[in-house]
C-alpha cells in the first residue's frame, strides 16, 4: 500500500500538479482501494481533526506579525540599527543583512516574509558597498533560512505539532543553531569581502548609533517579550504569536503611525491568504500521513533497520540525503507531514534525541527552501526584487555549500542542539 501512495505521489509530482493534490489525492484513492469498507467520514475527520490542534494557531499569528512588520517600520529600523553597528568593518554591510535578517526572523517566524521585508532594503545597500548581484542575491535569500531556526519559529510549531516534542524545547536548540547557521554565512561574507576588497562603509558615530538604538527599541523590544515569555514559562508558544500580532500593530499603527487601519484589514487578509494556504496542506499531509500510518510503514523500516544493524549515524546520513533531494522539489512543510510520521519513531528507537532531530529536519528544511529547481526562497526573492530566477539560484551555490557543512557539524554533534534546552529546562 506504502508502494501504491508513493507512486500515485510521484506521478503527480512529475506531472507538476498543485502540492495538495500530490498529498491528498494519493491518500483517497488508497482509501477507496485498499480499504473500501472504511466509512467516507473519515477523510473529513482525519482532514478537519489532523489541523485541530492548538499549537497550529500560532502560524496565523506569527505570518500576521510578519507581514505588519514587512509593510511597516520596525524592518527598515533594524536593518539601520545594525548597518550602524558593524557597517564599517569589511563588507560590514553584509554582516549587518545576516544579522538583521536573524532578528527580523526572530519575530517572523517565516523565511519568505524575512526576504521580501529585508530584500528591499537591503539589497540596493549591498550593491552599493560593492557585492556582487549575484552574491547579493544569494546572501539575502539564504539569511532568511535563520527565521526557520532562531525563534519563534512556524516550522517549530509544526515539527512539534507532529512529533509532540516540548515546542519550548525546540525553540531553545534553534537559538543555539540558528546562530551557528549565521556565523557560517557571515564567515563566507568576511571571506568574500577580503578576496573582492570590499570596504566598510563610513563609520557612524556613537551619537548616530544611539539614535539607531533608539529607532529599533521597539522593534527589538518585541523580540525581548517573546523569547523571554516563552522560556520563562509566562505563555505558551501560540499565546506568544497572539502577543506578537497584537504587539505589531499597536506599534505600527498607534506608535509609528506607519500603517492605517485600512492597512491593517488590507495586511490580515493576505495574511488568510497565507494560512490558508499553509493549512490545507497540512490537513491533506495529515490525511496521507494516517493511511501511511494505518500500513505500519513505520515498523516495516523499524524492522529492516534492525535486521541489517543500521546505526544512529547511518541512519542520520541517510535522513539527510533523503530530505535534501526532497527539499529540491517539495515545500517544506509537504516534507515534515509525509516523512516525519514515519522517520520519527525509528529515530527515537535508535536512541535520536528527539530535539536534535528537530534540527536536523529543520536544517535540512532549510537548504531546501534555497536548493533549485523549486526552492521557495529563490522565487520570493525573484519576484522581490525583479531578478530572474536564474541569477539568484548562480548566487546561492556558496551558500548551499555553507548549509551542508552546518548540517554535517549539528547532525553529529548532538551537543550542539541539546546544551542550551538542557541548561534551561
């Protein structure tokens, strides 16, 4: 049965369907196959009930947030306060855009809306200071991926959704490799800058670094809240992404004056838009995943692991050659919903933690999100900025490479993701 939902996916893929027919036509034609007798209400419930989970409404929430901070202030203001810290250094200004890049999506939780909200503003600067287009491209398309890591992030929220590991966990390990993640690029930009002989530019002084601070306070006070709600056991995760949204717009709207109501109502519908779009394929991944499930998949390679003394770190080298070819062609959330079900229990069966493991699927969700031919970033940051697809993709290659040897370093250094959940928790 496995067999027959692969290859029904497949054939979708190839034949470049829409991604929540490749995930629940397969599940209902296996239904009415292989298990006629089933009542027809179960698609329903396993559609409606799979997404019926409260830690989901966080996603409406933090996309909300994101979106009123893209079309309002407080992004321009984080990436003036950081271009005023470490702007004149080499190449400062591309250490600022990683950096900006990870805070911004410290409060986003999403790495499309960290690009379109940074793209703007950034790449013109980069440009200016003498990066290349290409290289420009690439760097603003790949700092985004550290939304997906440093939180609160959205695939967080459903990498715990799916698993039930402690989302305040996860949150924890991210922040520890969501930097590490950034250090690595900026590392390519010092480098980069030195071969090119890229300059600083002119040294703000401390009185205009002061009032950068002081334009950011608000932005980066959001963060604060957050991080400091969640690991302090003050909210939960989805009732820290209400506080975000909520956060946003009184201080676009009442502080900033940025944005209007009109705006507002404007943002929240694209906003659905999103969602929704992010919520029907996680019901029909929910949906696939049941019958995957019901087939005893899980066991099946459980079983052939055992039988053939396949260890922890084989096992984790062949999850990763397994996501990134997939991560080629699949959203990430397509990828969470259809493999984790399955991979899940036996990564805990060989003795996974269940945190590094929520790592190395987002890290590996996060070289998918650049890695053509359908890297979502890629496309966003296309339509950005009105560069064809082609130029971001000849500019992202350095940074794909800077992703691997990351997800090398976190996958078989397990300290990595579990000292800091382990220090707080």
């Amino acid at each position: 049965m496995v067999g027959l939902l692969f290859v029904l996916a497949a054939v979708l893929l190839a034949i470049a369907a829409e991604i929540f027919l490749v995930l629940g036509v397969p599940a209902v034609v296996t239904k009415y196959l292989m298990y006629p007798m089933m009542p027809d209400l179960i698609i329903g419930q396993r559609l409606v009930g799979g997404v019926e989970v409260v830690t989901l409404l966080a996603i409406p929430f933090f996309i909300f947030a994101a979106d009123l901070m893209a079309r309002g202030r407080m992004a321009g203001q984080l990436a003036g306060l950081f271009r005023a810290l470490v702007g004149h250094k080499r190449g400062g200004l591309g250490h600022s855009t990683v950096v900006t890049c990870m805070v911004f999506g410290a409060a986003a939780g999403s790495a499309p809306a960290t690009v379109a909200a940074m793209g703007r503003v950034a790449f013109p600067e980069l440009r200016r200071s003498g990066f290349s287009e290409r290289f420009s491209l690439g760097l603003i398309a790949s700092s985004a991926e550290c939304a997906l890591l440093i939180p609160p992030s959205i695939t967080f929220v459903v990498y715990s959704w799916l698993t039930g590991t402690s989302i305040a966990a996860l949150f924890a390990a991210g922040l520890m490799v969501g930097i590490v993640l950034g250090l690595g690029f900026m590392a390519l930009v010092a480098f980069t800058a030195w071969r090119e002989g890229i300059p600083g530019v002119e040294r703000v002084t401390w009185r205009g670094r002061w009032s950068a601070f002081v334009d950011a306070f608000w932005a980066l006070l959001m963060q604060v809240i957050i991080l400091v709600g969640i690991f302090s056991g003050i909210f939960t995760a989805t009732e820290a992404a209400a506080v975000s949204a909520v956060y946003a717009v009184i201080v676009e709207v009442f502080i900033f004056r940025s944005l209007s109501l009109r705006d507002v109502f404007s943002i929240a519908r694209d906003s659905a838009v999103s969602t929704g779009v992010i919520f029907i394929l996680l019901s029909m991944g929910a949906l696939l995943a049941y019958f995957i499930t019901l087939a005893g998949f899980d066991r099946t390679l459980l079983g052939i692991i055992q039988d053939n003394n396949v260890n922890w770190i084989v096992f984790m080298l062949c999850v990763n050659v397994l996501f990134l070819i997939c991560g080629m062609f699949l959203d990430p959330n397509s990828i969470m919903v259809i493999f984790l079900p399955t991979l899940f229990p036996v990564s805990t069966a060989l003795g996974i933690d269940p945190v590094h493991f929520g790592m190395i699927v987002t890290l590996n969700v996060c070289t998918g999100m650049i890695t053509p031919p359908v890297g979502l970033d890629l496309a966003v940051t296309s339509a950005t900025l009105g560069r064809p697809v082609e130029q971001v993709v000849a500019g992202i290659m350095p940074f794909i490479a800077v992703n691997l040897l990351v997800l090398a370093l976190v996958s078989y250094v397990p300290w990595l993701s579990t000292f800091l959940p382990n220090l707080i928790f």
